[in-house]
C-alpha cells in the first residue's frame, strides 16, 4: 500500500475590509427589533464599521441604528452587531450609510489618518 502525501490546507486570518483608527466619541445604538436605545463609546473607526466598548454588549446579529457623535458632528448609519465579547466589547459593522452621513465619516478618518 503506497502511502498518501497530503498537501497542507492553508489558513488565512481574515483580514478586515479597511484601516481601523483608534477614536474615541459618544454612539447612541437602538435596536431596530425592540427599540432598546443604549450609549456607549466607541473605540476605533473604519469605513465599513465601529469597535465600541459596552457596559452589557448587545448579542451578535441584532440589527441597529447607530448615531456617532464626536467634535460637534453626527454621522448616522444602519448596522449591525458583528461579534461581542464577555468583557463588554462589541464589533459593528455598517450596512447602510447615507452619502452626507458617509461624507462625515470619511472626514473623521481622513483627520485620523492626517495624524
């Protein structure tokens, strides 16, 4: 019986979409099912989502509005929870921005990367 060489699967880490920035502003979250409204912080910002940290984290899955806030300007999306962690630590990303919305959100990080 001769014997099999296998070739190694090979794994990559996913990577994300876009440069997350380490920023710090106020989001307001509702959750789109029960109109549950929680503030919290966000702590980095990418064109396609936010980190934020939670006093209690919404499950992954739950579809949100979400409301930034940071240096008098507002920047509202749809989105939805991509993971959350024991330790208070949520993943969201955006579904749907509108284009004013967007416009503000790449000043941020245009601002962030400038630094």
């Amino acid at each position: 019986m001769a014997d099999k060489v296998q070739n190694p699967v090979k794994v990559h880490a996913e990577r994300p979409r876009a440069r997350r920035y380490p920023f710090v502003a106020s989001v307001e979250l509702v959750d789109l099912h029960s109109d549950l409204r929680v503030q919290e912080r966000v702590t980095d910002l990418s064109l396609y989502g936010c980190g934020v940290t939670a006093k209690q984290p919404l499950a992954a899955g739950i579809k949100l509005r979400i409301r930034i806030s940071s240096k008098g300007s507002t920047s509202s999306a749809l989105g939805k929870v991509a993971y959350a962690t024991a330790g208070g630590d949520m993943g969201i990303v955006f579904t749907r921005i509108e284009r004013n919305d967007q416009m503000i959100l790449e000043k941020w990080i245009g601002e962030l990367r400038d630094r």
